[in-house]
C-alpha cells in the first residue's frame, strides 16, 4: 500500500486524474476527513472537499509509475 496527499484544482485536473488512475488494475481510494472513495469515480471526487488536500491510497506495492503520472498533483 502506497500513501500520498495530492490536491486537485480544477475540474480539468479531476479529468485528468481520473483518466490516469483508470489504467491501473488496482484499487485506489481517497480520503479526505472520514468519508473514502474511489479515486476511478469522477461523481465520488466532487462528493469531497477539494479545497483541501487530500490523501490518496495505492493498493499496490508497486506504484512507482502510476505516482510518476500523477506527480503534478502530489502535494510536497
């Protein structure tokens, strides 16, 4: 398992990570206070508060490319 915090500003970003996280054959989450949702779910994104970062959970010990694609949203 793999955790991150990413941040997501637009809509376009939602898109776009969305479309990124959908290639991936393993379970990944988000979770922002106490609710957990599936990061493939566009209509489940926009449930969370996006004005927050948010924390990401990679079902995978091997997530090392999926995190390469989705480095402009990871937070430092």
């Amino acid at each position: 398992m793999t955790k991150v915090t990413i941040k997501l500003d637009s809509i376009a970003d939602v898109k776009k990570f969305v479309s990124v996280v959908s290639m991936y054959d393993y379970d990944v989450d988000l979770a922002s206070g106490r609710y957990a949702i599936d990061a493939k779910s566009i209509m489940g994104i926009f449930s969370l508060d996006l004005s927050n970062p948010i924390e990401l959970i990679a079902h995978s010990d091997n997530a090392d490319a999926f995190l390469d694609e989705i480095k402009e949203f990871i937070v430092k």
